[in-house]
C-alpha cells in the first residue's frame, strides 16, 4: 500500500506540473476557448481553485491503484504498457464523462474536446510514469 501511496503522489506531482503547462499553453493557443469558462457554466469567484490543483492527485493516486491491481493484463515493453493503460481509461473513463457532461451543461463542443484530450494526455502520461515505477 505505500509503494501504491508514493507512486500516486510521484503521478500526481508529474500531472499537475503539466496540467499547468497545458493551462498556460491553452491560454495563449486558443484564447477564445478560454474566453468560455468566463460563462455562466462555470464558477468564476475563484473559492474552489485548489480543487484543480487536488484533483492531479486524485487521480495519480487512484491509477496507482488501478495500475497495481492490473498491470499483469498489459503485455510488451513499459512504454506500450503505459500507452495502453492511459488509452483504456481515457476510453472507459473520460469519454463517457464527457459524453454527458456535453449533454448537461451549456458548454461547446471544443470544450469538450479538448477537455478529452487533455484526460487522454493526462492518463496516457500517468500510465507511463506508473508503467516505469511500478513494471
């Protein structure tokens, strides 16, 4: 349980470093996408900022987990392994969550689509940091 501990946090170190480099890049690359999470969609009064800078953790710490547990089914060298496990997430986890929160809530259709690739950037990293730490 605490190799499981240590390699969520190492994760999910690595994740929020490059979630906020993608969060600047995207500022700068599509600023009128930014633009849209000035909406009414979106809480702007900045109280639960520090949620995004948990939720990198969250989720290192819960593939650690799914990594742990499964890592025997992902067959080839660490890289392909870690490919594998972040597309297999991605596809489980993030598409349907994306599915319906488009259906929900009053956001474009590029939101939603960079929101899933920066899911699919997110475990696809977090299975090959996993997939390198924890063969």
């Amino acid at each position: 349980m605490k190799k499981i501990f240590l390699n969520g946090l190492i994760t999910g170190a690595i994740l929020l470093l490059l979630s906020y480099l993608l969060l600047v890049i995207t500022v700068r690359v599509l600023p009128d996408l930014a633009w849209e999470y000035f909406g009414p969609s979106f809480n702007t009064d900045s109280s639960r900022n520090v949620l995004f800078y948990i939720h990198p953790f969250l989720l290192g710490l819960a593939l650690a987990w799914f990594w742990d547990r499964f890592k025997g089914l992902f067959k080839g060298v660490w890289i392909l392994k870690g490919l594998e496990m972040g597309i297999m997430y991605a596809l489980i986890a993030t598409l349907p969550s994306m599915w319906i929160t488009f259906s929900a809530i009053n956001v474009s259709f590029e939101m939603i689509g960079t929101w899933f690739l920066y899911g699919l950037f997110q475990s696809i990293i977090a299975g090959e940091v996993l997939a390198r730490l924890n063969p």
